[in-house]
C-alpha cells in the first residue's frame, strides 16, 4: 500500500485554490479533490505495518487548532522551480502534530527521509522551467488572503497511481482533541 498523512482541506479553500490556476507552460496542476496538507509521505508499506501505524496514530493526543497561510513560492527555489506552493504558518500545534506523527511512523517501524516538516500546500508540479510566466504568476498572487480554517482532525490516505494519475483514498481519520468527530475506521487495516 502507497501511504500518506495528511490535513483534509475544506471545499471552500479547494475551490478557492482552484481558481488560482493559470497558464504555465509545462505546469501540472494538482486535481482539486487531492489539495491536503501532508504531514507524512510513507510510500509503500506492508499491509501488515499499515495495521501498527493505525494503532500508533490512534494514540495521538494533539490539541486541535486553526490553519493560516503565509505566501505563495516554489520548491527549489526561483531559478530551478519544480513546486508551486502556497505556504502555512507553522502554528505550534501544527508542528507537534507533525512531531507526533512522525514518532508514530518510526514506532510503527517506518522510516522517513531525514526532511524537515516545512508546511505547505503543494498547487502545481513543473516540468519545465517556465520562469518568466512563473514569476508573473507568483507576483500577481503574493499578497494572497486565504482564510484560516480549523483543523479538528488529520487523515491515513492511500494513494494509488493509474494511468489517469493518482487517486486517494482516505483509510482513517483521527479526531483532535475538542473535536467533535469519532474516528473513522476502515476494517482493512483493524
């Protein structure tokens, strides 16, 4: 199984991200259904370790908190940009909750690239360097007003690559605490 955590947006701020799209030569939009916020890539992982990470994700006790964002850019930088993003503000409870996550990855005996948990909505992968229209865009969207929403909960998801592209698919939801909603549980993996 192909696997990530991740922050479920609400459909208002995917809708909203939608409209952001433009024209860039050689830019591939991400489909607006799969906009998240990852807070770990896992890659392919054994049904079996899949189980022991539901278990350690389960015992996660981060506080709930709201989701600001900060700027738009690109990864690497803006000489060789492969990333179009737009960025979130690193709110403590966001960073221990990733913290949290990334210790119940390793006690579950997953490993991770050594990364540091830089926060941040992917929009667009590019193949090609577009500067000048890539400039243009992130010029025209830097003083961008997203608003914060509250995040009551994170999500395991698989992703599964098809020749259309990848589809995801939520496996289980964790509530934080002060949230209202009971975790979702897929019998696959308990």
């Amino acid at each position: 199984m192909r696997l990530f955590i991740a922050i479920e947006l609400p459909t208002g701020l995917k809708n909203e991200l939608e409209r952001l799209r433009t024209d860039i030569p050689g830019a591939r939009w991400v489909p607006t259904e799969q906009l998240h916020l990852t807070l770990a890539f896992l890659g392919e992982v054994a049904e079996e370790t899949a189980g022991r990470l539901t278990t350690q994700l389960a015992e996660i006790r981060a506080a709930s908190f709201t989701l600001s964002f900060s700027g738009i850019g690109c990864f690497p930088d803006r000489q060789r940009p492969r990333v179009v993003w737009i960025g979130v503000k690193p709110e403590p409870n966001l960073l221990k909750l990733a913290a949290a996550v990334r210790q119940s990855v390793f006690a579950a005996g997953i490993f991770l690239e050594e990364r540091p948990f830089s926060p941040h909505l992917t929009l667009a992968r590019l193949k090609l360097p577009a500067a000048a229209e890539l400039r243009a865009f992130i010029d025209r969207q830097s003083r961008i007003t997203l608003k914060p929403f509250s995040v009551r909960e994170f999500t395991l998801f698989q992703s599964r690559l098809t020749q259309q592209g990848a589809v995801h698919t939520p496996i289980r939801d964790f509530p934080l605490p002060g949230s209202k909603c009971p975790a979702q549980a897929d019998n696959r993996l308990s």
